[in-house]
C-alpha cells in the first residue's frame, strides 16, 4: 500500500492496528508518550517522531489512538499536536473513544487547515484488534471516508459511515451501553453460577450458543472462568466511556438508568484499586459484595 501514515498512540489496541499497516506497506512515522511502546514498532520498519506534529509531517492519513478526550485534545489540537504538523489535502482520523463535540471541534479546526477529519472509534478490543477483526464506526465526509478505507479494512472487518461529524463517537455510546448491560449480566450470572456449584466453563458452553450468547460471555466469561483479568480494554476507559454516554443522555433528556448503575458498580471498581484490570475486573467488584 503507498500510504504515508503517521500514527499517535501505541497502547493495548493501538500497537497492534499499527502494526497491520505496516504489514500492508505502509510508511509509518510512530509517536507514543512512552517511546518503549513503540519500539516493536520501529523494529519492523516505522520511524520513531518525536511529537505528533512531526508523525503527521508529510502523512497522507494521521491517526490518534489515545485514552482519554483530554489527550485526543492535546494530541490533534496542541502546539506540537497534529494539526500543527498535518499537511493541507491529508486526513485526519482519531481512534479513540472521545467525546462527539470534540469530534465536531477537530472537524472545524482542521478544516481550516484544508484537512479532513474522522472520528473512527472501534470495538472488539485486544483481540479484534491483533486479528484485524475490529468494528469501525465512522463520522465524517464521504469522499475522507472513502480515501481512507482501504487502511480501515486492514484493521476490521465491520466498517460504516454512520453520518456526519460526531456520528462514529455517537455509534460508539450505543455500542458502550450494550457493553455495559451485557457486562453486569456476565458477572452476574456467572456468579450465580458458581454459588450454585455449576461448572461455569461448561455453562458458558450451553448458553453461549443460545439466546444468552454474546460476545461478552463466550470471550470475557471464559477469562473470568480462568482468573484472566488482564486488560484488553481498561476499566478506567470504561468508566470514560459511560461518563462521555451519560453526559450525552443528559444534554438529550434522555433518562438511561440501568447505564447510570453499572456505571457505578465500575466506579466502585476504581475506588478499590482495580482500575488498570480489563472490564472482566468488574466480576471482582460483585464477587466482595457477596463474600465470594
């Protein structure tokens, strides 16, 4: 592929969607706020920049995959950020999971530079996102969209334009207060599993494949089952997430309770430390409650 990429952000997801476009061919110019993180990265052929400015110096597509909206500000909208660096004709695509607002924002601003911006949130985690598998919801221009998609097919394999500015961080706030329903329904019947001396493993074997089945249960469950509480999406980015849902509810007058709660179970879940596990960590949560 004959594409000038600079890339921001090389954490648990980012490292990997990277690394598939290098893979394809791809020139890639890499800034992460950890260098080290980049470092299989510039192995296999990326070059290290010192700022994001300087990743998206010469870029055809600049993508950010960062944490939290404070940083895709920093990043894109700061002095060193890249804006500063992007070249007038090139697009801009942010990855992270962020505010809508602040999607429309760097629409704007980049605008204003000739640039076009995407906001391009995905789901599947760590591992859609070393098997390319990613869903990709995409808020923007068609013509940015359509120049950028032969990159985002080797990222995923779910890939739409959901409308205008905003629209992929909007899409992303469904998808995260399905997670999260979903999420509490795990642990909680997991839980329920194992109080009642069933061989969860085996449980998950039956419902999974029924009208229960979810990708929560069949890939989540089975890392609760096996003490895996390693992250492939962080708690602390969760509770982001459902923050940024629920601000959005407010400012809509729309009332969604059942996310206002297990927000709260995840907030609960910071408060005793456990904000660096993977969103499986909430098992942990309603496990001390019942004295489990």
């Amino acid at each position: 592929m004959k594409f000038a990429v600079g890339w921001v952000g090389t954490g648990v997801m980012g490292r990997s969607m990277c690394g598939h476009l290098l893979a394809a061919g791809c020139t890639v110019r890499v800034h992460t706020r950890t260098r080290e993180k980049a470092a299989d990265l510039v192995a296999k052929g990326a070059t290290w920049a010192a700022t994001p400015r300087e990743a998206a110096a010469g870029a055809d597509v600049v993508f950010s995959m960062v944490g939290f909206p404070t940083d895709v500000e920093e990043v894109t909208l700061g002095r060193d950020g890249i804006l500063a660096g992007a070249t007038s004709g090139s697009v801009v695509v942010d990855m992270t999971t962020s505010q809508p607002s602040l999607a429309v924002r760097i629409h704007v601003e980049a605008a204003k530079k000739g640039v076009a911006a995407l906001d391009a949130p995905v789901s599947g985690g760590d591992v859609g996102a070393r098997e390319a598998k990613l869903a990709i919801m995409v808020g923007g221009e068609q013509a940015a969209f359509e120049r950028v998609l032969p990159l985002f097919q080797k990222m995923g394999e779910t890939i739409a334009l959901m409308g205008g500015p905003g629209s992929g961080q909007h899409t992303k706030m469904v998808n995260q207060v399905l997670i999260a329903g979903n999420m509490i329904g795990v642990v909680e019947s997991l839980l329920y599993a194992h109080k009642s001396g069933l061989d969860a493993s085996a449980v998950i074997d039956v419902v999974g494949k029924g009208a229960a089945g979810s990708w929560s249960i069949n890939n989540l469950g089975r890392r609760i089952v096996k003490g895996d509480f390693n992250p492939g999406f962080f708690i602390k980015h969760f509770v982001k997430d459902m923050g940024i849902a629920l601000e959005e509810a407010r400012r809509m007058k729309l009332s969604l309770p059942g996310l206002a709660l297990v927000h709260q179970f995840y907030v609960s879940a910071q408060a005793i430390g456990l904000e660096n596990l993977g969103t499986q960590g909430l098992y942990q949560v309603l496990a001390r409650m019942n004295g489990m």
